[in-house]
C-alpha cells in the first residue's frame, strides 16, 4: 500500500523494527499516533485481518490527503495528547499496541513556507498544526531575553544561549524577523565557525519545539499509555532528540517521567512496563547513508504488564 506520495512525504524510519516491536496481531487494534505520510500506519494495516483495527492521529492537515478508505481505519485530525479521550468517544477502552514516531516529518521539512528548515528562506511559522495561532514569529519577535535563553538552552541545548538570545534581541528593534533567512542572517555573526550548521539547527529545533509544546505533549501522552494499553500491549517510541528519549526510557523503565522508583510494600518496583529492549535500537548504516534524517533516531519497545 505504500504510495510515491507517502515516499515523497515521508520516509519510515526503522520500519521493519518498528512492526516487530508492535509485534502486529491480524485481530488486534493498533494506534498510530504519528501518521504524518501513512507509511508506518499502513505497514502496520498491511497485517490486520477484517477483525483487526488501525487508528490514527496526525494534528497536520497535511497528512489527511494521505489517508485511505477503510472500514477498520480511521485518522483522528488531532493532537495525540487527547488519545484517550478519541478513544473514549470511539468506544474503545483498551488497544494491543501504539507506535509514536516523534520529531518532525520529511514533509514539513521540505514543504515550503513551513519554517521549518534552515536551508530555505521560509516565513517563521514551524507550527505542525496549521490551524493553531502561535508560531515561531511570536517566539523570535515577542519573547523577553530570558525566555530566549531558557528556551535555548533547554530544547536546543545551545552552548552560549544568553549570547545568541541578546542577538536576536537586538536583531529584532529596528524591525521585526519574519522569516527564517532573515533570522539566520542575525545570527550569522555569532555562529561558530565551521559548525554553522549544527549551530542553526540547535537554535531552530528549540524554536520549534517551545511552538509546538513538544515535550508537554510527550509527557501526557506518554502517561496515557499505560491506561490504554492492555496487559501484553506494545510501546513502541522513536524519538530524535536526547530530552525526548529521556522521558520515554525513564516512563518505560520507571512508570514515571522524572525516572525515581517506585516500590510496594514488599520491595517490589512499581512499573506499568517490562523493557522487549534494555537499550535502544539505532537504524543500520544502510538506512543511514539512504535516509540521513534517520542519523538520530533511538527506538525504544516496552510491553505492558499487569501492574501498577
């Protein structure tokens, strides 16, 4: 079912790995909640019978045009972070897995007058859910300096975020930074000699990840999970950025996001998950030099127990 437009919108990351974590059952029902351009949902449909069921979420308007008729398929145009409560509406109290693929698609990357890339001159938008009203303009052109440098040096970990913040901070008097070129163009004094790119993708992810509430939404998703999944359901969390494994391996091993351990009264760590893998998986070489936006991916599988 694979299409070229799902090609060209996206390419799945460690596919393969990703359906033997779900461990697909032809029966079951299955939550992808990145659908982006479909090509994981519909691997993971390619395995249903009739009686299994496939479920999606992807808040981009975008991906909807990647959809297909199904009987037992259906994309949610939502933000994952209410999964349970689609659930809840959908009847459907528990699901045998979910897959989260985390960060932002090839699409939004490419797409034009998105924001997301350093490569283009691209209005500051970098919202995934176009319908919303915040974007990275607000960020750049509002925020106080110390915003900036908190911002900075949380979701981008930006080596001097107080220098690059007052840059921007001064960049932005004499007339407000609209676009990514011109954003870049303030910058550029600043930037570390040859590790400019490196330097502009740290800023723009921070960016990116305070517009879109990224990690916030992780959390509550994350926390969900444990609630929907059945006894045996599979976790399955790619993730490309250090702060958002940290809260999946912490949330997988510890029941928690901060990563302290809970015990009863006998002893006995307290925990909604089992690991299917002690550490993470990281795409091969092959995969590698065919899709560089796979160079940071780290897939995680847990498995829901009884507990907790």
């Amino acid at each position: 079912m694979e299409t070229n437009n799902t090609i060209r919108y996206h390419i799945p990351v460690m596919l393969n790995e990703c359906l033997e974590g779900l461990d697909v059952r032809p029966d079951g029902i299955y939550i992808d909640v990145t659908f982006g351009g479909g090509g994981h949902s519909r691997a993971i449909f390619s395995k249903l019978s009739s009686e299994g069921k496939l479920i999606a979420f992807d808040q981009d308007p975008d991906a909807l045009a990647n959809a297909w008729e199904a009987e037992n398929f259906q994309l949610i145009p939502s933000n994952f972070a209410f999964l349970k409560n689609y659930l809840r509406s959908l009847g459907i109290e528990k699901v045998d897995g979910i897959l989260a693929d985390l960060g932002v698609s090839s699409h939004q990357f490419d797409e034009g007058k998105r924001g997301f890339s350093i490569r283009t001159n691209d209005p500051l938008d970098m919202r995934m859910n176009q319908n919303g009203a915040f974007s990275a303009m607000n960020v750049v052109n509002e925020y106080e300096e110390e915003q900036l440098i908190k911002i900075l040096r949380k979701y981008g970990e930006v080596t001097s975020p107080g220098k690059v913040a007052g840059t921007i901070c001064r960049g932005r008097q004499a007339t407000p930074i609209k676009t990514t070129g011109e954003l870049i163009a303030v910058l550029q004094p600043i930037a570390p000699k040859f590790k400019e790119h490196k330097f502009f993708a740290q800023v723009f992810q921070a960016i990116r990840m305070e517009v879109n509430n990224e990690l916030d939404v992780l959390e509550k998703f994350l926390l969900q999970t444990a609630e929907v999944l059945k006894p045996g359901g599979r976790l399955v969390v790619m993730s490309y950025h250090s702060l958002e494994d940290r809260l999946v391996k912490n949330y997988m091993k510890r029941g928690n996001l901060d990563g302290s351990i809970e015990k009863d009264f006998f002893g006995n760590i307290l925990k909604p998950f089992s690991d299917v893998t002690r550490k993470p998986i990281s795409p091969s070489e092959e995969e590698m030099e065919l899709n560089s936006r796979a160079r940071s991916a780290k897939l995680r599988i847990a498995e829901r127990t009884n507990g907790k």
